[in-house]
C-alpha cells in the first residue's frame, strides 16, 4: 500500500505511525501489569472523550463507566441491548424497545432488538428526518430501551438525541445511542441529552485500528443491566467487574488496545472543543465543495436534524449512475478510496468521511480526487 494512500471511507480511518508502532509492540499477557496500564490510559482517555465532547470542554457526566470490547461497534450495540433486555437467563418477561430507523444502522440496532425483546420501531425513509410526534406516540411506560443512531453514516444524517432522550426520560426507559461516528468528532452530551449507553467503535473518529469498540454506561444504566440475559461474552456486569482491575473477562486484544491508547491519548492531546471545530469545518468544506461542482447532498434535513459533522453523503448524478464503478476506480486509480451508498443505495450515493485526524490538505486533495473523477 502507498504510503500516501488516503482512506476517505467512513470507517477505517487512517492511524497514525504512533498508533501503528504501539500495535507492533513486543506481545504481553492479557493478566500483566503492562496490560492493565495500557487499558487503563486507554479507559481514562475515553472517560475524557466521552464526558468532554463539547466545544468549551464542559463535561456532561461523571458517574459512568468506559469499557472497551474485543469486537467491533455491533457488539457494542448487542451488549447494551441483550444487558437492558435480554431474556437468555429466562427470568425476563419479554421486554419493549422502541428502535428509531432512518438509516442502515438504526435497523441494525432494530435487527438487535428482535432477538431479545418486542420491538414496536419508528421508522422513516433512509436519509429522512424522524417524525418526532411519531416517537412521542410510539414510546410509553411500557417501553424498557429507546434506540439510536445518532450520526447515521450510511446517509449522512445528525439525528436529534437531545429531542428523543427528553421522551424517553419521561417513560423512565433506558436510553442507547449509537455515536459510532459522532463521538470523537463531534458534540455528544451524555446526562444533558438523558443518554444511558452510548457506544462508538476504534475505527471511526477515534482513529484507532478496526477490531475494538467502546461503551459509556452510566451508573442508572449499569443498575439496570442483567448480565445473565446477554449471550456470555457480553455479559456486562462481569466487563464491568473486570474493567474495575483495567482487565476483560476474556484474552484482551492486545496489540488493538494499544493502538487504542494511543489514538484516543493523542484526541484528548488535540482537545475535544479543537477536534469538533475541525471536524465541522472540514466537513462544511466538503458539502460545500460537492454543492458548488453542481451536486445535491442525499440527507433530507428538517428543523430537527442536520447534516453530518463527520461524514458527506452525496447522490450521485445520472450520468454516474451508469457505471459507478468506473468512478470509484478513477478515484482508487489517484490513491483515494471513498464508499459508495449501502444496501439500496448501491450505485446511487457516495460517501466521504473526514473523521480522525486528517489535514486540510487531504480534506482537498478528496474534493480534487472526485473532481478529477467526474470529468474523466
Ligand atoms: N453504527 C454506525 C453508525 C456505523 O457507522 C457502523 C459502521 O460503519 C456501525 C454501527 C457498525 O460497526 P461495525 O460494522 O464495525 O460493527
């Protein structure tokens, strides 16, 4: 791979040499003392970003706890799901989620909740804003967990936390968010938006290596969790036992939490209230740049929601249509990689991401990449 190779794809971003070479350290055991450092540095670290992703550096919770899995975001996603709902010990009644779904990953936490509960969704067209009246009627005091995502990467749609956790608070239902590609990139305000669970993976704004994710669970949301409800491996009461000793129940993956450690040091470094104006600024950049080469953005917005801070979502134009491939490779061809649109937005969408820590140089050199591309 070229050095100078630019991942653009929403997930996974590019790491740092730092984050590389941490990962290419000399193997310790999982039970050493080496190995708990780094899972500590790396559990203080997302404490931060979790609580202080705001603009002023204020935080917004302090009495939760972070974990990092040996697993990618959906297990994340699983675990806060199963923990709230799940009925595997057959002790639960068949609990109520309410998933919202406006997007490929609100369903994946809808397809989630099928397994453990009833699910009772709301659900609006991909890349369309929420009805929250819809919501409203939808949630009750019979509904145990709301779900949602709150930057949705496969149509590049900020979706309103804030709006759907004051309902969910007022049915004292559990309240999961996704924040896979907001948190570290963008604001997330834990307490002030009633979330419970949030979860985000390595691989996206944190600039980690692809193969963990990480969850805050407050402490409201860690009295609710049945461990013994979850598949075993998710049992979060026992992770949260662990993580008190900066271990995992099971083999730690170890050269993936290091680079961990290291991504998300290096974001506290940057400071969260810097990191979100840049990644606003970068991706005000973008949208600006694909409006002014005469092309329309795919998210519908309302007055509720509003277009990713970390991620552009852009319909592709007819002449495009007819062979997308032939675009996506012009672009390969010039060392740039995006994504194109998921499931049934294949070949009608493309996707460029500036999650991480990337320069303005490389913000320009992806719009003259796909400049390049549309005129070939
Ligand atoms: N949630 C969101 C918003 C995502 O963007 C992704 C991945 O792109 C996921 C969840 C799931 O991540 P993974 O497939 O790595 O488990």
């Amino acid at each position: 791979m070229r050095e100078d190779f630019l991942l653009l794809n929403p997930g996974p971003v590019p790491v740092t040499r730092e984050v590389r070479q941490a990962m290419s350290e000399p193997m310790v055991s999982h039970r050493s003392a080496e190995f708990e450092a780094v899972y500590e540095r790396a559990q203080d670290a997302l404490d931060h970003v979790f609580t202080q992703s705001t603009l002023d550096g204020e935080t917004t919770a302090s009495d939760g706890t972070s974990l990092v899995f040996n697993g990618t975001a959906t297990m994340a996603m699983e675990a806060a799901v199963a923990n709230l709902v799940g009925t595997l010990s057959g002790r639960g009644d068949d609990g109520k989620v309410v998933p919202l779904v406006n997007g490929k990953f609100g369903r994946r936490f809808k397809r989630i909740a099928d397994r453990y509960a009833s699910v009772d969704p709301v659900e609006a067209t991909w890349g369309h804003s929420l009805d929250l009246d819809e919501v409203r009627e939808t949630v009750d005091d019979d509904t145990d967990v709301v779900t949602m995502v709150h930057n949705e990467t496969s149509t590049g749609l900020l979706n309103p936390v804030e709006e759907v956790g004051e309902i969910a608070a007022e049915h004292d239902a559990r309240f999961v968010v996704d924040g896979v590609t907001s948190i570290g990139g963008d604001a997330f305000r834990i307490d002030d938006w009633n979330v419970d669970v949030a979860v985000t993976d390595a691989q996206k704004c944190l600039a980690a290596p692809p193969g963990t994710s990480a969850m805050y669970a407050t402490e409201r949301a860690q009295e609710a969790f049945d461990g013994d409800a979850a598949p075993f491996y998710e049992d979060l009461d026992w992770h949260l036992r662990k993580a008190d000793s900066h271990q995992t129940p099971f083999t730690s993956a170890v050269p993936l939490f290091r680079g961990l450690a290291v991504a998300v040091e290096d974001i506290v470094e940057e400071g969260m209230g810097e990191r979100i104006e840049r990644h606003r600024e970068q991706s005000r950049a973008f949208r600006e740049a694909f409006t002014a080469m005469g092309l329309d953005l795919f998210a519908e917005r309302n007055d509720a929601t509003e277009y990713s801070n970390t991620l552009t979502a852009v319909s592709l134009p007819a002449h495009t249509r007819e062979d997308p491939e032939a675009f996506f490779d012009a672009i390969e061809a010039r060392g740039v990689s995006i994504s194109g649109g998921q499931a049934h937005l294949g070949g009608e969408i493309f996707r460029v991401s500036n999650m991480g820590g990337l320069s303005s140089e490389q913000i320009l050199r992806g719009v003259r990449t796909i400049g390049e591309a549309f005129e070939e």
